[in-house]
C-alpha cells in the first residue's frame, strides 16, 4: 500500500483500523462516501459537470441499492433520495460500519464488488484520513498519509513516464560518450559523489558505465525518476558553467575552498570570501573581477585532473 516505497513498515500483523470519516454540524452527522449528491463540494462544480456528477452518483447508488437490499430505484425518479434505503445518506447505521483495514501487505479492491465500490468511491472523496486517492495526492498531502489507492491504470503511467525519462537521459549520456568526453568528464564530477576519482585519463568506458548505474539508480541514489533528471539537467548546463561546478566540487575536497566558521565557503590562499552555497560560488568565479581567483583554482584542480 505505499510504506515500502519510503522504506517504511509496521510491525509483523499490525494494521491500521480506520471507520469511515463523519463530518457533524448542528447535531447532523455527514459522512464523506462519494456518494452524497448534496455534498458540499458538488455544489461548487460548474452546472454541467455538477449535472454529470450528481447522475453518476445515481447510477452507483441504484447499482449498490439493488445489490445489497433488492431494492431498484430508477436514477431518474423524482423521489430517488426518498426510496433509496440502505444507502441513503442518512442511514448512519449502514455508514458506521464502514471501515478500511490496511497493513504492510496490500489490500485489494475489487472495482465490481459492492462493498468495495464503496471503499473506492469513499477513498476517492477523502472519506479516510490515511489513504490517499493516489500516489501523487499522498506525497502532497499535509497529512503525511501512509498508504494510497495503486490504480493499474496510474502505476502504469508513472511506470511508463519513468522509462521515458530514463531513456532520454540514457540516449543523452551516448551522445556524450560519442562526441564529447570532456562534457561527459565534467558532468560525471558533478553528477557522483566521489568526484576526485575521475581524472582525464579516466576511461571512457568507466566514465560511461558510472554514468549508466546512476541514471538507472544502481548507485546510492535508487530513484530512477529523480536520478535520469538529475542528468539530464546537469547535462543541459553549458561548458563553461560546468567546468566551474565540477573544479568547485574537487577544490573542495582537496581543501581549496573550505567552510569556516561564520557558516561561509573561503577560498584558503587569499582567504576570499567566495559564497555560502555552491550557486553562489558559481556566479563568485564567474564574475570577471574575481578571474584572478578562477585562474589560480582553475591551475591547481586540473594539476589534479592531469596527473
């Protein structure tokens, strides 16, 4: 249900028990089901899509009305809401009893069985404060939720975009590998967390195969998503610009540039002030009037990378 995804679980058997969420005003008791046409958050829709809701709600209720109590109600009847009896918003009996039940391993709903229509059309409303409608609606939300409602039809898509990107990367990283290896140096540097391992004499081939680990999140980074866009952005920055923040990443670690005290990055030999963040060191060395500083940094870090 989703805590495997953040490297979250309970323990062995526990579940979390939750009943259906009931709102009350005036000593009226309203329960979130996605199937309330007097809802107030229909009445906020556009006349037509208010229309198409309110009809579709009809429909499901005739459906579960006629499933669960033998009782067919036309959606069109005038009196639809009077002969509806079992899942009439009203029948607080029926509505307390509707709970969710989920744990570390996942609960299926079957979108033809009536009961679980109602989990379904209850989750999509926000009917249980620990489910999300969706992936996308539980990293969102404030709440923090837990679990979410996986949709083949979604995972499938999420999955889809991921490949998408991946492979762009991945054709991008062989463009590198075939036209520019100083690029593909450079964005190495920037891209792995162990930068000084890469020097000029560097292999391709290991420049290349680091590169294809990462983008498919076989490196400490196992976001696939988040590790081809990475790429790709780093990937996208112009030479000049690159350069800069691969000799920063290096300058760091051989002590070039150093963070002191008062929460600033220094650059040592001229005890300059260059910026307290690496955004910041960039535009610092970017400017002409500190070409003095870029110059000397840019001499001692590719000593390194030569040797």
């Amino acid at each position: 249900m989703g805590l495997q995804n953040y490297n979250l679980g309970l323990f062995e058997g526990i579940k979390h028990h939750e009943p259906l969420a009931c709102l009350e005003k005036n000593g009226v008791k309203r329960y979130i089901t996605g199937l309330n046409e007097f809802a107030p958050e229909l009445k906020k829709l556009p006349k037509e899509e208010m229309e198409a809701a309110i009809l579709d709600i009809r429909k499901t209720v005739s459906m579960l009305e006629q499933e669960l109590n033998s009782n067919f109600v036309e959606p069109s009847d005038p009196e639809f809401w009077n002969k509806v009896k079992l899942v009439s918003p009203s029948n607080y009996a029926f509505w307390d009893n509707i709970f969710i039940q989920v744990g570390n391993d996942p609960v299926f709903l079957n979108p033809k069985d009536s009961m679980d229509i109602i989990k379904l059309r209850a989750i999509d409303a926000g009917g249980f404060s620990i489910v999300a409608k969706n992936l996308d609606a539980a990293r969102k939300s404030m709440r923090q939720m837990k679990f979410y409602l996986d949709r083949f039809e979604e995972t499938s898509t999420i999955r889809t975009e991921v490949k998408k990107i991946r492979n762009r990367a991945l054709a991008e990283l062989q463009k590198l590998f075939e036209k520019n290896s100083n690029k593909l140096l450079y964005v190495c540097k920037v891209v792995d967390a162990n930068s000084p391992q890469y020097k000029k004499s560097t292999p391709l081939d290991v420049l290349y195969d680091n590169m294809d680990r990462y983008i498919n999140g076989e490196t400490v980074e196992t976001d696939k998503r988040k590790t081809a866009t990475k790429f790709l952005e780093i990937a996208s920055l112009d030479m000049e610009q690159l350069k800069i923040r691969a000799m920063i990443k290096d300058a760091t670690f051989y002590k070039i540039l150093a963070l002191r005290g008062d929460g600033f990055i220094y650059h040592i030999a001229s005890s300059t002030m260059v910026g307290k963040n690496p955004s910041e060191i960039v535009e610092f060395l970017r400017n002409p009037l500190n070409e003095s500083i870029l110059s000397e940094i840019t001499k001692t870090i590719e000593t390194y990378w030569n040797s």
